[in-house]
C-alpha cells in the first residue's frame, strides 16, 4: 500500500507488468470473431492464390511467342472465363482469350491486355515492348502453403476475416472475452431515468466507460451506481471481483471525506494509490482484488476516459494476448496556442484536419477542464504535453496520439 508519483509511462509500465494474459480460448465463427484476438498463429493449408491466373482481361500466351520487334499475329483458340478454364493446351503461335481471374492455360505465362492488341476475327495482332510473366498472379504470391496467414495476438480487421475467408477457414481460436464488472460511486450521482433532486448529476462515466469497453469486446457487468456508503463500497467490490477478471470503479478514490475505495481496498485487496504526474487524472488505484485486477478511476468525466485510455486499454489488450505497442505519436503543427504548466505530463484534447496543404493540423478543443466532457467528444486525439514542457506557441510542433476508435 504506497502512495507515490509515478510518471505516466511508469505507471503503464507497472500496469503491463501486472497482467497475465489469459489462457482461455474458445472457438468463434467468422463473422462473429471482427475485433476477437487470435490465440494461436493462423496458418494457410493453401497457396492464396491457388492457381496462376489473369489480372486483366485480355489475351494468354507463352512468352515465346511475343514479337522482339514489330507486330506479330496469334490464332485465338478458346476462351477462359473465371471459374470455366481453357482446358485444352494452346501451341506456339496461338493465344486464348482471358478474362480476369481465370485459370491460365497450361503453357501460357504472360498476359497481354485486350487494349493492346489489334483483333481480325480468329486472330490478334500483338506488337513488341511486352514483359513475360506480365499481368498473371502467380500461385502463391499472396500466402504461400504454411505461411503464417495471422499471427497469434492478433485483433481480427475486417481485412483478417477476409483473407481467414479466402483460406477456407470457418472458425477460428480466440482468447476468450475478459469480464469486466464496472460502478461508479458517489451519492451526488443518478442513474438514467431518473431525477435529478438539487445537488445531483447523471452518471456519465458509467456510458464512456461501457462505450470504451465494448469497443475492446469485453463482456461487460454494470453493478450501477453506489452510494458513498463503506458497507454499499464493500459489497460491490466483493461482487465485483467475484464475478470479473477486472474491476473498474470511478469516483471516491482520492482523500474526501466520503471517499471509502482506498480503505476498502486496504482490507479486501493489495491495491496501491498511485499519484500519476498527469493531467487530466492524478489520482489512480491499482492493484488486485482476489484474482480480479483492480482500476480505481478518478471521479471526473474527462480523467476517467484519459486514464481509460492510458492504462486500462493497454492492460486489457495484454489481458487478451494482444501484442501491445506504445500508443503511437505523430508530431503535428498546433493551429494555437495552449496553456501548460511544467510538472506534469498534460493529456490536452484536439482535433487533428489537414490544411490546404495537406499538412496535418491540430486545433485544441477548448475549455480543458476535468469535467468538461465536450472537449473529448469534439476531439479525435490527444494532444500529449511532455511534463516538462511549458506554454506552446501557435504554430510550433506537438505530438498526438489518435483515439483510433477507441474514444
Ligand atoms: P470524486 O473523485 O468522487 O471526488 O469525483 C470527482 C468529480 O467527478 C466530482 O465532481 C464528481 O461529481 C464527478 N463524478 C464522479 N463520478 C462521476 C460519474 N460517474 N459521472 C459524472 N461525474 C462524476
Ligand atoms: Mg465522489
């Protein structure tokens, strides 16, 4: 049990080092498996594409047969539609007509467009400058038999359920969803539906959070809101770590007075209180609750998705088997100017366009504050201040990281 202040890189360093991705696995079918990890390397049992075919419509021959100069005419011997192939094999001095994605007849190695030839009747006129080998898509050139098609820790693209299609495969092996269970605390807080009596607000946090999770295909269990009660913080951290592989609560987690998550924590789990030197979101739990991982989040709309977003994405994505990179940096030009004080790394909210130019651009999305949730939802990036960096001027280099669908 310390408090310390951590870096936020450290404090995400930590967090990954905690985490033991999970063993289970389960079998999905395609369609169902868009945003699943891949437990295990996906290997192809054939040659993408299996045969050498046409990638134009026009005319296959032997690449013997092609003029060095002038023009020289071949006899047009059949036709090969994708899917109906030529079946007979051409001699020297003929062609076959080709259609794209067509079975190239035996013998045949080169592709001359239609464009390019000159048509008399059963015969075509082919002039000098062709390649061999020219627009045919040789067996294998996509994936080879064998090959590792996707590898394990994969989160599966609209592109990866494509090319798992074009191997045949149905099913594939995915880790299996983490349980997440989620509540927010504070007796100011009400649900949805409900009304609002002076001195209280909606719950917010318990939307951007079950949004962020989706968006990560976990299963989610939403314990609702709980009241700043030791007894009600109690049992909501015992159901939750009972039902989930992670915990995470919102709210109550810094020193007010009616903040009971750290003493709860303190006789139900080993969890640390962490004084992460970033802004927005300085205080952070951490920790393990039985076998669950814990995230005790700030109580503010804006720290949460922050925090969500640097250290809970990543823990998950390890959880899942994923092969976490850092968040990627792009350095763009800021439109203005921004507001920083040196101490602490700032998580600032922008949106990045391209100018006239087509040079990147990032415009700050106004009012930082905490619990100012219209600057994340106006925004498409952070804009990541070093902490040692002070005031930026309008036009000078700032470094952004993407939400990338997550936010
Ligand atoms: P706390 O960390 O509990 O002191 O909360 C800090 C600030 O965030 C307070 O203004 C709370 O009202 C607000 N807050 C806490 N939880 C939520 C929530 N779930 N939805 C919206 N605002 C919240
Ligand atoms: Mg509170």
């Amino acid at each position: 049990m310390t408090s310390s202040l951590l870096s936020a890189d450290e404090a995400r360093q930590r967090i990954l080092g905690a985490v033991q991705p999970l063993g289970e696995r389960e079998w999905i079918e395609l369609r169902m498996a868009l945003g699943r990890v891949t437990a295990e390397d996906v290997r192809s049992t054939l040659n993408i594409p299996p045969y050498a075919n046409s990638a134009m419509d026009g005319y296959a021959l032997a690449a013997g047969d092609l003029p060095v100069s002038g023009t020289r005419e071949l006899r047009v011997v059949g036709t090969a539609y994708a899917g109906r192939p030529y079946s007979e094999t051409p001699q020297a001095g003929e062609c076959v007509r080709i259609m794209t994605g067509a079975l190239l007849p035996a013998g045949a190695d080169t592709v001359v467009m239609q464009e390019q030839v000159w048509r008399n009747g059963e015969a075509v006129s082919i002039g000098a400058g062709h390649k061999r080998g020219q627009h045919v898509r040789a067996a294998g050139e996509d994936i080879a038999a064998g090959q590792v098609a996707v590898p394990a820790g994969k989160r599966l693209t609209p592109a990866d359920l494509g090319l798992l299609a074009s191997l045949g495969i149905e099913k594939v092996s995915a880790v299996r969803r983490p349980r997440v269970a989620i509540f927010s605390t504070g007796d100011e807080l009400r649900s949805l539906g409900e009304t609002l009596k002076p001195g209280e607000i909606y719950d917010s946090n318990r939307y951007t959070v079950h949004g962020m999770l989706s968006r990560l295909d976990t299963a989610v269990h939403d314990l609702g809101v709980v009241r700043d009660q030791r007894e009600a913080v109690r049992n909501a951290v015992r159901q939750a770590s009972h039902a989930a592989d992670v915990v995470i609560s919102s709210g109550g987690a810094s020193v007010g007075d009616t903040d009971f998550i750290k003493q709860t924590l303190e006789e139900l789990g080993q969890v640390d209180f962490w004084q992460v030197a970033m802004k927005p979101g300085k205080p952070l739990a951490f920790g393990k609750v039985g076998s669950a991982l814990f995230f005790g989040l700030p109580g503010n709309p804006v720290s949460v998705m922050a925090t969500f977003y640097q250290f809970v994405q990543p823990a998950l994505r390890r959880l899942m088997g994923e092969s976490v990179a850092l968040p990627l940096m792009i350095k763009v030009v800021c439109s203005g100017p921004l507001k920083k004080a040196p101490g602490r790394t700032e998580f600032q909210r922008g949106r990045v366009e391209s100018d006239a130019n087509g040079n990147l651009v990032v415009h700050s999305t106004g009012d930082q504050g905490s619990g100012i949730l219209t600057s994340m939802s106006r925004a498409n990036c952070f804009i990541v201040l070093p902490a040692e960096r002070s005031n930026v001027e309008a036009g000078s280099l700032v470094d952004i990281q993407l939400f990338d669908g997550l936010i």
